[in-house]
C-alpha cells in the first residue's frame, strides 16, 4: 500500500471518527448539551489528535516547496496545541475542585502528552524557523524531531484509549449501563478507530517515498531538508 493510499485511509478513519465522538458526545445522551464534559472528548478527539494526525501527514500529500509544508504543518500542529489546552482546561471547571480530575492514569499521561507536545511544537518552531539556527543544527535534530512527534502522537492516542475505558467503567459501575449497550459499542468502535488510525498515521510517516523520475525508480528518504536517493 502507496503514501497515497493510506492517507486516504487515515482520512476516512478520521472522518468516521469524528462523526462517532460527536454522537457520542453530543446525540446519544438525551439532554445533555454542550457543556465541560462534552467538550473535552470533543477537543481532545478532534482537535488533538485528529488534526495533528493531519500535520503529521502534511509532508505526504501536499504538493509544494518544503518552506509550505513546514508552514502548513506548524499551523495545523498550533491549532492542535489550542485545542489541547483548552480541552485540558475543561476538567478543571468539571465537578469540584481544581485538581479533583487529576488523580488517574488517563489524567497524568494526559498532561505529559500535552506537554511534551507543546515543547515539540516550540522546539520546531524555533529549530526550524529562526533564521539564526544553522544548517546543521536544524539537520540533527530533524531525527529527533520526527521520533518525538510520533512518539507524542501514539501517547496522545493511548491516552484517549485510557479516557474511554475510564468513561465506560464509569458508566458501568455507577450508572448501571448494560455491557452490550448501544453506548458501550458505539465507546469501543471509537477505541478500535483510534487504535487503527493511529497505526496507519505513524505508517505513512516512516514509509520512504517512491519517485519515478527519466524511466528509473527511486527510493527516496524524505527528509525537510535534504532528501536522500536510492535508485534501484
């Protein structure tokens, strides 16, 4: 399977995603609204991981200088960033207390994922961006960078996997929802999706790209700033 190929998967991945987390968040609980609760899944589902998924993909599909893409990229990664903040600062005006949802597993590798996320966003922008950094530099850490963003990316999805066992054991225990409910399957469909979307993401990130160029195949290791060449 081509780059082109499973970039069209992450995206209707990502699109079936984002139809079942507004479901759930939104439709399937009768008169529940938009409030602290809903935002959250909704910020950190969409917002966070789907749209950083997209800037992930970014260098795979848009055509263009390396100049574009890195500004593309940094922007979809900053409204990425937005979005995890404020889903983050949702739980802190949810039930009572600051820190009275700041006690589990799923909260604390929230917060690092989030923060290691908005040092790789700072440390990007000014590697990659600031005009004073040489050459050199930005070529060691563009490794580095790569591996952080997709490290990140899997722990911000893990993360969401522990969210939605929370809720669900939640709902099960303390609202005596049924195991084989309607909201129960529709919690682990969103789990299953997220779990496939993330693999076909890092997938296309690590995949080298094929080139065809005078009638010969080349094998091409993309890198931002100086892509190397295999002909086979």
């Amino acid at each position: 399977m081509g780059s082109a190929s499973l970039v069209l998967f992450a995206r209707l991945s990502g699109l079936v995603i984002a139809v079942l987390v507004v479901y759930w968040a939104l439709l399937l609980v009768p008169h529940q609204g938009l409030t602290y609760s809903t935002l959250h899944p909704l910020l950190m589902v969409i917002g966070f991981i789907l749209v950083s998924g997209e800037a992930i993909l970014i260098h795979r599909w848009l055509p263009g200088s390396r100049k574009t893409k890195k500004a593309v990229h940094l922007w979809l990664q900053g409204v990425a960033l937005i979005s995890a903040v404020f889903g983050i600062w949702t739980k802190f005006h949810y039930q009572s207390g600051v820190f009275s949802n700041f006690y589990s597993l799923h909260s604390w590798m929230g917060l690092l994922s989030v923060s290691l996320f908005a040092a790789q966003w700072v440390t990007g922008f000014l590697s990659f961006w600031h005009r004073g950094e040489v050459r050199t530099t930005r070529t060691t850490f563009l490794p580095w960078h790569v591996f952080l963003g997709l490290y990140t990316y899997g722990l911000a999805t893990a993360t969401a996997e522990t969210g939605l066992l929370e809720k669900l054991t939640f709902l099960q225990t303390k609202r005596n929802v049924p195991r084989r409910c309607h909201e129960s399957m529709v919690v682990n469909g969103l789990g299953l999706g997220l779990v496939l979307l993330s693999g076909v993401v890092i997938t296309a990130a690590v995949l080298p790209k094929y080139h065809i160029h005078s009638g010969n195949e080349k094998l091409v290791y993309s890198s931002q700033d100086r892509p190397k060449c295999l002909t086979s």
